[in-house]
C-alpha cells in the first residue's frame, strides 16, 4: 500500500511539473549542493567556502555516494522510499504480533481498520516526496525501539538495535536522546559489552565529526540546526545561560502545537501504563526507553516543517503505545464497534495533519517548480553573475557561480551578523559587497527595512505559495551598471515561465 501511495503521488507530482522530479521542498537541494561540493573536496555549498547548512552529519555523505551511482535528481527520492517502506514494515509487523490475536476475530477486525490509519500517522506517503533524511531517521528509531523489545524479553542485541544506537544521532541529532536511553536499556538488561561497543563506536563517530567541524572553523552544530533552533543556537553561541528559559518556552510552544499536544499525550499515556501494578519489567523496560525520547523532544524539539521533524519520536511513541496497550486489543469482547471506532480515532488523531501534507504534497513540488526551479534556472542560464539570496536550495544546486546565503545556512559569517533574522541595512550591503554579489533574489517581507535603499527592485517572481515561505520572490539589481544585461535576461526568462508563475519587470530609477 506504501509503495502503491507513493508512486501515484510522485507520477501526480509529476504531471505538476512538466515531467520533471521536484521535491515538496526546497531543503534536499541544499543536501544535493553540498554533496556536489563533498565529492569536489569541499564542505558547504561553494567551493572554497566552508560552511554546514545540512541538518545531518551522515546524509549528504550518503548523497554523494548516490550521486556517483544514479541520477542526480532521483537519487534523494531513492534514499527515502527504501527506508520509508521498511519503516512501515516494521510498525506493521509490531502491531500483528503485539495488538493482533488472530484466533479473535473482533482483533482481526481492529487491525484491518487500524493498519491502513498508521500509513498516515507516519506521514509515509508524503515523506519520501520531501527529499530529506526523515525516513532514515524513522528507520533508525523503529530498529531502536525493536532491538528494546527484544533485549526486554531476554533475547541477545541485535545488529537492527546497535545499528539504530549509532545510526539514528548521526542522521538527526534529535536522535541522541534516544540512543542514549536504549544504551541504557542494555546495560540494564544484561548487556554490557554491547552497550559499550555501540557507545564507544557513536562516541568516536560523532568525536570525528567535531574535529572535523572545527578544523574547518565551523561550529559544532551545523548552520540549519541554529538557524531553526533557539536552543542549539543558545548553546552555542552565547553557552548554557539561558537555556531553562529557552526550554520552558519551547515545551510550552511545542504543546500549544497540535503535535506537541498528542506527544504530550502519549508521555501521559505510557506512564500510566508504567505506575499500573501489572506492567512488566519488559513493559517498563520499553516504556521507559520510548518515554524518555518523548520527554527530551517535549524540551527540545521542534515540530511540523511538512510533517517532518517530530515524525522519528511519533514512530516512538506509537511501538511502545502498541506493546503496552495491545493485550486490550488482542482480548475477545462484545465490545467490538468500540474497540475499532476507539482505536481509529486514536490513530486518526494523529494520522490527520499528515494527511493535509500528502493532500499538498503535490502542490508543494510545483510551488518549489514554479519559484526555487525557476530561480535556479535564471541564475545558471541567464543571468549566470553571483547572486544573494535567502533561500538557500536549488539556486546553489548544479550552480558554480558564487551563491550568497544572507539567511546563514550556506554562510556562517552571514549566520553570525544576522541571528535569527535580524537583518540590519549595512550588515546586508557589507555582505554582499564581500562576495561580490551582482544582484539578490529575496522575500523581501523578510528583511523589512533592512534592503539596502541604493539596490534597484527590478523584479519580483510571482508563484503559488505551499511550502515556499513568500509566493513572492523579488529580484534586487546591486550592480545597477548591469541594468541593460539584467533587463534583457529578464525579458528572455519571462516567456519559459509556467504557467503558474508570472514575472513583473520594472525600471531602475535613474538607469539607463
């Protein structure tokens, strides 16, 4: 059913696009620029420039070894779909084996209405389509929360489990909290030279990283992560002070999300599973595990961006709800309509937003088609003169011309003098001044009164708005004795726009 889903989305998304693969997102092109760079020598997405926009240590490796072997475009698309179909695999298999009695029927009859609910809960169909590691991430949780079962109940460590403990921070450094609680499990149940073997080798792969970060005069944490998180930013740039009160706001924040609100929830739910009197040990021992990765998402974590970035500790928390709260599924009762209307909403509840997602899902490639494809395409093909930007993605991809990040992910100067958007008139003009931009590409609402008054708006991109962050995308001339050259690409790029997007052209004032 995954695969069947998923295919009919991409050929959807597709048909959106004029037959070329887009992602719903910007944020895998900026993955595919820095493993272009990673396979030239470089680090960052312009060559001789380091800097770490990509929010996983492992992922634009992976890339650039699928670069090698496959299509370009499609290698992203390839890297998602395997892990998301084993991913929904394995949910499917725990919920058979710990919430389905075959020999009841009125089990069997809660499963065939639930399964096809937790495709959604996992936002499995939609996932792949952004391009990004989530689904990698998803995969190493559920081989986490597996591997704890199996260990709970007696049985050895599994390569699945030590796998998981040292894949899952690598992917997504929301996955530490995780495997640390599943390395404690370990030990607890007996396992102690497993749990050392996976630790010691996750210690000295993340240590390899920091070196490697730091000898490039990078921070520790990468660029997107601090630009996205108050907290990582917070530690990082001005050290552990003020950190409660970034995590009170973010715990607060979080649960006023609807996610954050059914995480919430789920916590609540496996601790009173835990203070009943008939939990297991092997109950406790996973309910524990599931219930500390919820607790340190609830204080750190961060929520939607497309359905993504909470959707690891959703898989989570759905394994232990599933083992702890199956035996009430797989009992026999006459109770049977309210079992499976109980157990649908539940699902539903969570399952609904991500069904929004996929429902947008192919909007969302041809918002990224119409505008960032769009960009690109004007910045190597007809105004091929190093540009600034704000929106980091296609624009750096498959482009060897100089690529100014004024946001901070492809730039950590730029990260550094406008934290968090506080953009400021003379931090933007020294920053293009510096690398020498000829023209900008910006959502202007972004910067407020921070465009530098001298730059000539000589255009603005008009496009659908799905996961874009502006439908609007206007184009600034810095170098205004290019008016002429500029204006006549403009003229030349107009007539190969799609048709949902337009391009208004205007006049610098004074130009020739």
């Amino acid at each position: 059913m995954v695969a069947l889903l998923i295919t009919v989305l991409v050929f959807v998304s597709l048909a959106r696009t004029d037959g070329f693969l887009v992602y719903s997102l910007d944020d895998p092109y900026i993955h595919l620029s820095l493993a272009e760079t990673i396979l030239q020598g470089g680090y960052g997405v312009n060559q001789g420039e380091y800097a770490s926009p990509s929010s996983s240590i492992i992922y634009p490796f992976l890339l650039a070894g699928a670069l090698v072997i496959g299509p370009d475009n499609w290698m992203p698309l390839a890297l998602n779909v395997i892990p998301m179909l084993a991913a929904s695999w394995i949910l499917a298999g725990v919920y058979w084996r710990y919430a389905v009695d075959t020999s009841v029927q009125s089990s069997v009859m809660v499963a065939i209405f639930a399964l096809p609910f937790l495709i959604y809960s996992l936002n499995m169909v939609a996932l792949p389509m952004t391009g990004m590691e989530h689904p990698l991430h998803v995969l190493a949780s559920l081989w986490i929360m597996i591997g704890v079962i199996a260990i709970a109940h007696g049985h050895g460590a599994s390569w699945m489990l030590l796998g998981g403990i040292v894949l899952a921070p690598l992917v997504r450094f929301e996955g530490l909290a995780l495997s640390l609680a599943a390395l404690v499990a370990l030990v607890a149940c007996g396992h102690v030279r497993q749990a050392l073997f996976a630790g010691g080798m996750l210690a000295v792969l993340l240590a390899i990283y920091v070196v490697f970060m730091t000898n490039l005069g990078l921070p520790v944490l990468p660029s997107s992560v601090m630009s996205k998180s108050a907290i990582a930013e917070t530690a990082v740039d001005n050290g552990f002070a003020g950190l409660l009160t970034t995590f009170k706001d973010t715990i607060w924040l979080g649960i006023a999300r609807r996610a954050g609100g059914l995480l919430l929830i789920a916590f609540a739910l496996i601790t009173l599973a835990l203070s009943g009197t008939s939990t297991s040990r092997e109950g406790t021992v996973i309910g524990m595990v599931a219930g500390f990765a919820i607790f340190a998402h609830l204080l750190a974590g961060d929520y939607g961006w497309f359905g993504r970035y909470e959707i690891y500790v959703v898989s989570v928390a759905l394994v232990a709800l599933i083992y702890l709260y199956g035996p009430w599924l797989r009992t026999e009762t006459d109770r049977i309509w309210f079992r499976i209307i109980g157990t649908a909403a539940l699902i539903l509840a969570v399952a609904v937003p991500y069904l929004r997602v996929q429902n947008d899902s192919a909007n969302a490639s041809e918002n990224i088609f119409a505008q960032q494809y769009q960009m690109h395409r004007f910045s190597t093909e007809f105004f091929p003169y190093p540009v600034a930007i704000n929106d980091l993605g296609y624009v750096s991809y498959q482009n060897d011309i100089h690529v100014l990040d004024l946001w901070g992910l492809g730039s950590e100067e730029a990260r550094k003098t406008n934290r968090r958007g506080s953009f400021e008139v003379d931090a933007i003009r020294s920053l293009t001044s510096q690398s020498a931009s000829i023209y900008a590409m910006i959502y202007q609402k972004l910067f407020n009164e921070a465009v530098p008054p001298e730059w000539c708006r000589i255009a603005t991109l008009n496009t659908p708005k799905v996961t874009a962050a502006s439908g609007e995308v206007d184009f600034y001339l810095i170098a205004l004795d290019q008016e002429a050259e500029m204006q006549a690409a403009l003229a030349a790029f107009a007539p190969t726009l799609p048709d949902v997007a337009s391009l208004d052209v205007y006049d610098c004032p004074g130009g020739a």
